[in-house]
C-alpha cells in the first residue's frame, strides 16, 4: 500500500478550511489563518496542505520503525471515528475521558489494564459465572463495561506510544502536557481557537466538522498501513503476515467522505 494523497479539493469539500467566529480565537493562530469570512476565520489550505503532508511522513516513519500510534480524540463528534480509523491500521485510541495520568502513571494504567483483562476472562468463564448471584454479577459488569470504556482502545498496546495523534488540542490539553512531558512526539489539528504550543507537527484545520475530522483520521491511518508495509518489507517478511489489517481501499474511503462533505 503507498502513501494516502489528497487534494486542495478534497480539503476544501470537507469543510477543513472553515474556523470558529472571528470572536472566538486564539491570536497564536493568526499566522494560519487566511482571513475571515461573514464572521467566521478561514483557515489558510495553503498551508494546511504541506502541514498535513509532513504530519502523515511523521507517523509513517515512526511506524516504520516499529512504532506504536496511538489516536486521541474524546469530543462527541471524534469518538467514532478515532476509533474505527485506530482499529482500521492495527493502533490505539483513547476516545472517551482522558484519565489523567494515563501516559505520565503507566504503571497504574497497567494494573487497572491487568484488572480488565481479568474480568473479561472471568466473564467468560460459564463456570464462574454460575457461582455468581445476580448482583455480583452486575457489579462485575458494570466495573469491566466501565475500564473497557476509558482503557479498551489501549489494553493491547504494551507500553507507551511513540507518537501521538490528537483532534482538538483544547479539550486533549492535559493528553499534550503528557505527551510533552515524556517526550513522544504530537501531531494535532489546530483549529483557529487552539493553541499550538507543545505540538510538533500542527495541521491547521477544522476540528469540529465530522467530514474534516473524518478525512484527517482516514489519511492518518492510510500513512500508519504504509508504515507498516515498509516495516515488513524492510525486515524481509511478508506483508501477509503483517498483524495488523491492510485496508486497501482505506484511500478511496476517505475521498469518498471527504466528497460527501459539499452535500453537507
């Protein structure tokens, strides 16, 4: 599979142009933005475009090299799609409350992974099951249905992840601090509102559009499969065997939403 490529079109059908009302802004982002239009900031596509492009290398090379990626959005309009892009290219996602400490404390993190693990396998077991009365039994689910929730998209990831790919810098604040914090490299989305300190590939774009968030999490996916090809190839294995799935559509997918975007 090569490289995900877009177009100005593309970006432009998918609304990632589109800022917050000029009211709302971060005067940190007026290097990227175009101007305004009927109160509403323009985002500047011309750079926007090579921003996303170098982004989309980052995460194909740290891939490449044995990386883990792990995807971060926990806004009601990211939650599906961080997850369904994380899950398409064989990476990690945290897509409702970022835990405070989930990078920082990783040892705590693991125990309560560990935790989880151990009420999946018990809630499995039939045997166990029946030595339960009903209300241990909801006590028991209800504790797994709440650790899948906050740690399910990172209960295989092993360790920390070596780069990290966050929709709204505002709301993943605490998410970047960590990140910083540990040294693992941020690529973000920086709408006109958002404040780009301690990123190290901005993308300037709408954060909020579903179709724009789903084009960014499509084209981050698609650079995450080639990095994983290129790992393969470079070890000498075959691309059959790679662990995770390689969508090969997955470039065509994210035309097809970014398209939908002018019927919007």
């Amino acid at each position: 599979m090569a490289m995900p490529t877009f177009t100005m079109r593309q970006l432009l059908e998918a609304g990632v142009h589109f800022g917050h009302n000029t009211r709302r802004w971060n005067p940190k982002m007026a290097p990227f933005l175009f101007g305004s239009r009927n109160g509403i900031h323009i985002i500047d596509l011309g750079q926007t475009a090579p921003m996303l492009g170098r982004a989309m290398e980052a995460v194909r090379d740290v891939v490449a090299n044995g990386g883990r990626v792990l995807f971060v959005g926990t806004k009601r309009q990211a939650q599906a799609k961080v997850a369904e892009a994380a899950k398409n290219c064989g990476q990690y996602y945290v897509n409702h409350r970022w835990l405070g400490g989930m990078m920082t404390n990783w040892n705590t993190i693991s125990g309560s992974i560990k935790r989880l693990r151990e009420l999946d396998k018990s809630l499995s077991d039939e045997s166990k099951i029946q030595g339960l009365t009903k209300k241990e039994l909801l006590q028991l689910t209800r504790e797994r249905d709440k650790l899948e929730q906050a740690l399910g998209g990172i209960k295989d990831m092993g360790g920390l992840p070596d780069i990290m790919f966050v929709i709204d810098t505002n709301k993943e604040d605490i998410a970047i601090a960590e990140a910083n914090k540990l040294g693992i490299p941020v690529v973000a989305i920086l709408d006109s509102n958002s404040d780009p300190k301690g990123v190290d590939y901005p993308i300037p774009g709408n954060d909020d559009a579903l179709r724009a968030i789903g084009t960014y999490c499509d084209l981050i996916a698609g650079s995450v499969l080639d990095g994983i090809q290129a790992e393969v190839v470079k070890s000498g294995g075959d691309l059959g065997e790679a662990e995770a799935p390689i969508a090969e559509e997955l470039p065509a997918a994210a035309e097809a939403g970014a398209a939908e975007a002018g019927a919007e």
